[in-house]
C-alpha cells in the first residue's frame, strides 16, 4: 500500500493545481498576477576520476544555480512591477536612478488549495528585476488579448516556508 501524498488529508489523491497562487512582494499581493515560470534549481556534475581506477569515472555535486523567473500581470494602473524595476536602474535618471538599498526584495510564493487557504510557501531570496516589460505589443485586429506586462528578476536561492502546513480541507 503507498504511502498517503497528504498528511492531514489522507483521502486526497490529486495534486495541487497551478491557477491558484498568489505572489507577495514588500508584503502584499500583488493584484492581477496572470503567471509565472517555475521555480528551479540545478546542481553542476563535477567528474572525476581516480588514479588508482582510471577506467571509473565518479561524479560529485558542483556549483548550485538557480534559474530567473518571469511573472505577468494583466495591464492595470497598480505599478509594483515599474517601481521594482525603477529601483534598480531608472534610465531617466541616470546613475543617480539606482538604489542599492532597496533594489532587492524577498519574495514570498504560495500555492493556494481551492478554498484559497496557503497550502505550500516558498520564499525567494535577494530578488531583483532582470528584465521589464511596459507594454506588450499592441494589435488593433485582435480583439481577444489582454496586456501584459512582466518582470523578470533573478534571486539567490529559495527555501520552503514549513511554517505552512497543509490546511484541513471540508
């Protein structure tokens, strides 16, 4: 018999789905979150072999990075994602636009169950915005899209909050 995939929820068999999320940057949400990419890292394989076994190679965990992760929102006037950007290089004001300060933030993910209650935490560390994407690309002749707008930022690591656990479903 295989083990249950929920502890307190021991009937549940399906996993969490991926449309309910919720980001919180400078700890709130950020409003109208669309998407975002998933969060990865890859340990490097370093090969070696020894001298006395020369015709075994061995392998031995390298360098740890992670990967940058874009987030999108719908087009609104909400400019969380401008001002993130803004703070870490802002063209119209030159050298004097960056802020060493405050150009970095701490991330937090959750993975909401359907009932919108926290069900998984992540926290990104030392975020801070790579890329900035404004305006998408406008087409008069489509009127099925949305505007997004998007950031990509780089981090230095992510750590499961295990203050969540998982919440007691009805």
């Amino acid at each position: 018999m295989a083990a249950p995939m929920f502890s307190v929820n021991a009937h549940r068999y399906d996993p969490y789905r991926t449309f309910k999320f919720q980001v919180v940057i400078d700890g709130a949400a950020v409003a109208g979150l669309s998407k975002m990419g998933a969060l990865k890292k890859t340990t490097e394989v370093v090969n070696w072999r020894a001298a006395g076994d020369p015709s075994m190679q061995r392998a031995m965990p390298g360098g740890t990075k992670v990967e940058n992760v874009t987030l999108e929102m719908g087009l609104t006037h909400d400019p969380v994602f401008e001002n993130w950007a803004n703070s870490v290089n802002n063209i119209a004001q030159g050298d004097a636009g960056m802020s060493l300060v405050n150009f970095r933030r701490d991330i937090v993910i959750n993975v909401l169950n359907l009932q919108g209650t926290p069900a998984i935490s992540y926290q990104l560390r030392r975020a801070w915005v790579t890329e900035f994407q404004a305006l998408p690309e406008f087409d008069a002749n489509n009127m099925n899209t949305v505007g997004i707008q998007s950031v990509t930022i780089a981090y230095e690591g992510f750590t499961r909050d295990i203050a969540v656990a998982e919440p007691s479903e009805t």
